[in-house]
C-alpha cells in the first residue's frame, strides 16, 4: 500500500513539474484547420475543440493559457481578430478554416505557406517553408535571421505574384507571427529559438516537448510581443517596412 502511494506521489509531482501536453492526434475526416501552425497544433492536442470549429472567447483563451502560457489580454486582443475571420454578422466563435479567408487576418508572404493566388493558403508547402528555412543559418534563429527570412518572402511575393498584397494588418500579423514562434517557442531573454524546436512545429503541428521544449515561463504579454515585433521590424529593410502592393518599393 505504502509502495502506491509512493509511486502515485511520484507520478503526479513529475505530472505538475513537467506540464504534461495534452495527447497528440492528426486531424480525422470532418476535422478542419488553418493557417497557423501553433493553432493547428492545439487543436491536434486538444487545447481547441479537436474537430477545429466553434471556438469561442473562452475556449480560445483558456486554450492559449493552459498550452503557452499566454495571458488574458492577449489572448482577447487574439480572440477579437480571429471572431473577424467568421462572416456570419454577430458572431461569437470562429472556426480554423474560417482563418484561412484570404486577405482577413491570412495574407500573402507567409513563412511555410503559398499565397492565395497560387493555391490554397492554409496548408503547409515544404517548398515554400525551404526558403523561410533558407535564411535560418545554424541550430538558432536569432532576430536578424527571422527578420530576413519574412522579408525573403515578401520580396518573392512581391516579384511572382501579380496579386500580391499586405495590408498594414496583414504586415502586423506577419510580424507577430515571427516575433511569436520566437518568444513561444525560444529563449525569451535573447530572442532566439532552436531551429529545429521551430521547424518540427511547422512541419508537424504538435507541440515540440519531445525535443525538450516546455510551456513558456512566466506569462507572455502583448507588451512583450510588441517589443519583439519591433526588434523585428528594426531589422528589416526599409523598403519594405511598408511594400504593401505589387511594385510599390520604396
Ligand atoms: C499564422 C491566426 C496564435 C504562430 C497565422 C495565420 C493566422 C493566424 C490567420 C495565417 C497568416 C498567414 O497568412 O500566414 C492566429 C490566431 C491566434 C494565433 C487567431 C490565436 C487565437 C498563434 C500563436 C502562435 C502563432 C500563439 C505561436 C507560435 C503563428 C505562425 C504563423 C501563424 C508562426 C505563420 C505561419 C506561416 O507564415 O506559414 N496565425 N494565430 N499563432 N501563426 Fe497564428
Ligand atoms: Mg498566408
């Protein structure tokens, strides 16, 4: 008797240091998904509703919370764009394809996915994750090589694709999103990630504990992603801090 209790003891205090994740399984039929590889993943690990529809406020905050540490304002200032994507008026949950709209929060000149003009925009592209991965010299990203790899695809956008846009909330979002997979998945003081932490959540769409990744410590604030964003956006080049059609360098 003793011995159980012991080893129960155990098990759930390596339960509470470790942040067990969720059990992981690929989308079945009826299952959807989107665009965002970390979004995808919750829903692969059900963090999100498995079959990827109707979430709401709750769901999506409780979500970004229990699987990434993320607090409450950011996970409502996430939440309130997201609802955007759903084009039922007054709506009050979205769903993962519902992200996939082009051209709402989805843009063109995404890290591992075509832009709309060329196929679908939702589904990883290992030919287009290849030049993202092509600008990510060494075992870690750092900013400047972050920076360079979202400006490399927005200047190949640019030059093949004759409907090639970003708004300035498709260009924030495209920021965030590489000032995210940084902070989500990297060394928050040095901002920097492993690359291959952050290539097998793309590639994947689970959660990368097997490579000895963790739920971030302590919250993560829109007040930090900011200031990732603009590290970002200090190392990228001035003519396209704001390219926002075909063309218009400068
Ligand atoms: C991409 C939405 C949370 C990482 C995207 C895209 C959307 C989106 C619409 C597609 C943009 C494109 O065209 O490339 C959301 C929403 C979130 C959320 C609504 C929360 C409710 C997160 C989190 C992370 C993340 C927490 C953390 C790592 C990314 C990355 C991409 C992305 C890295 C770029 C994918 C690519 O360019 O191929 N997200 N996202 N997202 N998201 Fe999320
Ligand atoms: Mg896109």
């Amino acid at each position: 008797m003793k011995f159980f209790t012991i080893i129960i003891t155990l098990w759930v205090a390596t339960l509470g240091y470790a942040h067990p994740h969720l059990h992981w399984t690929p989308p079945g039929p009826g299952d959807v998904r989107g665009p965002c590889p970390m979004l995808n993943s919750l829903a692969n690990h059900a963090y999100l509703p498995h079959d990827g529809k109707n979430i709401d406020v709750a769901i999506t905050k409780k979500a970004l919370l229990d699987a990434l540490n993320i607090d409450e304002d950011l996970g409502q200032f996430l939440f309130e764009n997201a609802i955007i994507t759903n084009p039922v008026p007054n709506a009050t949950a979205y769903s993962l394809a519902d992200l996939s709209r082009h051209n709402v929060l989805e843009h063109d000149a995404s890290f591992s996915r075509q832009d709309a003009h060329f196929g679908p925009q939702d589904v990883f592209d290992p030919k287009i994750f290849a030049e993202t991965q092509s600008y990510w010299h060494g075992p870690v990203i750092n900013v400047t090589m972050a920076a360079q790899a979202r400006q490399a695809r927005i200047r190949t956008s640019n030059a093949t694709n004759p409907e090639y846009s970003l708004s300035p909330l498709g260009r924030g979002f495209s920021l965030g999103e590489a000032a995210a997979y940084l902070i989500i998945l990297g060394d928050r003081d040095n901002h920097t990630a492993r690359k291959n932490v952050v290539e097998y959540l793309f590639e994947n769409e689970r959660l990368p504990t097997k490579l000895g990744w963790q739920r971030p410590e302590p919250l993560v604030t829109f007040v930090e992603l900011q200031d990732v964003m603009g590290k970002l956006y200090n190392e990228t080049d001035p003519d396209i801090r704001t390219l926002a059609r075909r063309g218009m360098h400068g």
